[in-house]
C-alpha cells in the first residue's frame, strides 16, 4: 500500500517484480499534478506511475514496457 493504493508484488519467483522504492516521491508528485491530464508511462515495469496518475484524476494512461510479465502485474495494479 502506498498513499491509498494498492499494489501487486511477485518477489518469490525467478523474475523479480515489485516497486522501486526510491520512486515513492515521485509517484506521488504525478498523483498530485495528474488531473484531466494524458499520461505516457514508458519502461513502465509494473505500472506505479500510470496507476498514481489514474489516482490523481488523469484523464488517461498508456503503460509501455517490453516486459510481459511486468505488463500482466501492471494490469493486476490497475485493477486493485
């Protein structure tokens, strides 16, 4: 959980997933300065800045990573 959201980790395969930690502030400032916006989120991963702009009121988001694994949690992400 991070500002009110809810996020999905895979940690305990051979690929590891999760968020960078150090990218908190910054997902947070994109919540704050997403409204009625267009947000491009490319090297994606698992999606945190699409989804803390979607929180933030953007009016839409596109996620882009070469990483389907990452793609198929950012979707997950999206939907909790």
């Amino acid at each position: 959980r991070e500002r009110g959201l809810r996020f999905a980790l895979k940690l305990t395969d051979d690929e590891h997933i999760g968020l960078f930690l150090d990218a908190r502030p910054a997902r947070a400032a994109v919540q704050g300065c997403a409204d009625g916006r267009r947000v491009l989120n490319l090297f994606s991963y698992t999606g945190g800045f699409g989804v803390a702009a979607a929180a933030g009121g953007a009016r839409s988001t596109v996620n882009i990573d070469t990483k389907q694994s990452a793609a198929v949690i950012a979707r997950r992400n999206y939907e909790l």
